[in-house]
C-alpha cells in the first residue's frame, strides 16, 4: 500500500502498490511519485534527473509569450492553456507508469528541433524525439506512448502496453548477456531498427529477467537454458509465438521472425492449448514424467474393465430373458393330455 495526500477530502489515501515487489521497481514507483504530476525542467541536472527513471519521459516545451499554433491545428487552434490543461489531465491520469515534464527555459527547448510549443517522447534508446503530430487523439497518444520504448516489463505495465501493442520480449541477465540487450534495443530503436516503422508500430519491445521469472515463462515454453531467448505474445488474440532454436545475435534474422508473425507465416500457439502444453511437459520432463501413466493406466484398465464386465452381464442377462420369452417357464403340459 502507499498513501497520497488528497486535499479535496482532507485526508490521506490510500492505494494498493501495482508493481513488482523488487528494489528497482520501487524506487522508480517512488521517484515517479515523490516528483509533482508535471515535474519542471530547468537545469541539465533536472534533465538527467528525469530521464534517469524511466529512460524516457513525456515532455511539453512551451514558450511564455510566443506561441506558434501551426502543429496543433488539429486541436482545432487550441489555446496554449488548453493544451497545458489536457497535458495535465493525461499526466494525473498516467504519472504512476512514466515521467511527465515541461519546460521553457531557452538550454532546454535547445534539445529539440522544433519550435515551442510542442510535446514529444524523449527517449534514451532513440536518437532523436518522437514529436505529436496529430495523427491520433491526444490521449490515445499518450496512452501509446506512456512507456519507454524499451521497457522493463513487470506486473504494473505488461497488461497495459499489451492491450494495444504486440509484446516482443526479451528474456534474459542483462549482466549475463548485455549483446543481446543491444541486439533488442536496436529492433526498438526508430533509426537502427531493420524493420519498417509501419512494422515496428505494431510492437511494444521490452525484457523480462529470465532468473526471476522462471516459472513464469515456462507457460510460454521459455526455459532457463534457452536464455537469451525472446517470445512474441498477442495479448489481444491470446497466442503466443516461440523463438526456440534460432539465433539470438542476428537482428536480421529477428526482424524476419516478427515480419512472419505479422504476415502470419508463423505458427500460433494458443494459450489456452493444454494439449500441447501436456505434451511439452511429458517431452521436457521424461523419463520421469513417464511415471503419471502409471496411475492413469491403472485409472484407463479398471474404466476398461468395467465397462467390459457391464457389457458382458448386459448381454448374458438379454440372452437369458430372450430365452424365457420364447420358451416361458410356467408353460407346462395339462395332466389329462400327459394321461393321453
């Protein structure tokens, strides 16, 4: 549980903690929550400060009195303090998962390319920003775009961004395999990424530490000594696609990998398939796993015999009753025809 100060009520609330139950999950759940809902840049520090959290933040940069409505005529000319307003109401609503932050100061709105006011993603695994262009409703944007392009999944986030995007996750150590971290990165980048952006839309890439969420993974067939490993999983269509057997160090070969899951040249496994999640296990586990057709064979035999036994005392008594409606018993011969 963690409790913020409401001061409409006058009291403390308090609210249950999302997240996973690790050091580095809560001390970014803390910073996100120590900082106001639209933290103010004003020096590099505050810069690096931020963009330390998440490595990567939502910011605003607008200017005091000049104001240039050309990238917003889709808000239909809105005012600044509109947009200021709707900036803030997606950020009370989203503060919890990213870092939101405006600035004016001149070194900062440096940073960018294009002129105040705008909003963009600045991300650390992205060599320029990803600016809102109006393609998509303000808040639909910030709904995709509220986590780094890279992200570590945990309990708090991988339902969210899987409810519009498909999950490409890595499993991995990053002090174990840091190549292949650099390999993932760089699908997810938008300039050194070998898929087109049109492709990369549809993915949320990400890693999940594949010591501590061992038995996790094993529901999408991810073992321990198949890291460093990525599954592909539709949330939305409740399938998942392996990458077992391939190579992890080819980001070429990635990036064919997720092209044929999109043109759906990739075989599907439902998640609900308990037939061949039954069949990987008494596969991964044999000979041992061997030993439950013990008991179940005992279980099929004594079904068997039962069955067989009815089967036989059902046709020995239909003999018997077929006899005795063709040659009843109480049918005897009169005494005087016996005389006779």
């Amino acid at each position: 549980m963690y409790g913020r100060w409401n001061s409409r009520l006058n009291q403390v609330e308090l609210k249950s903690y999302p997240g996973d139950r690790t050091v580095a999950s809560l001390v970014k759940f803390g910073k996100r929550l120590s900082a106001d809902v639209v933290s103010t840049v004003s020096t590099e520090a505050d810069w690096q400060r931020f963009l330390s959290v998440d490595g990567s933040m939502l910011f605003m940069g607008f200017q005091v009195h000049i104001f240039d409505q050309s990238v917003f005529q889709h808000e239909d000319n809105a005012p600044p303090s509109d947009l200021v307003a709707k900036f803030h109401r997606e950020a009370s609503q989203f503060h919890k998962h990213h870092v939101f932050v405006s600035s004016n100061e001149p070194a900062i709105l440096s940073k960018f390319a294009r002129p105040a006011p705008f909003i963009a993603r600045v991300d650390a695994n992205q060599d320029e920003p990803f600016y809102y262009d109006g393609d998509l409703p303000f808040p639909s944007w910030v709904e995709k775009n509220r986590y780094p392009s890279y992200a570590a999944f945990e309990a708090s986030n991988v339902k969210h961004i899987g409810w519009f995007r498909i999950l490409v996750i890595g499993c991995y150590m990053p002090e174990k395999h840091p190549g292949f971290e650099s390999t993932m990165q760089s699908l997810a980048s938008y300039t050194t990424s070998p898929l087109s952006r049109a492709h990369q839309d549809h993915f949320a890439f990400g890693w999940l530490n594949s010591e501590r969420y061992e038995h996790y993974l094993t529901k999408f067939f991810v073992y321990p000594e198949q890291a460093p490993t990525l599954f592909v999983w539709n949330m939305q269509d409740q399938v998942f696609y392996n990458y077992e057997g391939r190579p992890t160090d080819d980001v070429d070969a990635i990036a064919a990998f997720l092209t044929n899951v999109l043109a759906g040249k990739e075989p599907a496994i439902a998640q609900g398939n308990y037939f061949i999640k039954i069949y990987r296990y008494m596969v991964r586990e044999s000979p041992w796993s061997l030993l439950w057709l013990v008991p179940m064979g005992l279980v099929g035999f004594f079904l068997v015999w039962g069955c067989a036994a009815m089967w036989f005392h059902d046709t020995a008594a239909e003999k018997r009753a077929l006899d005795q409606s063709l040659h009843p018993a109480g049918r005897r011969t009169s005494p005087s025809k016996k005389a006779e």
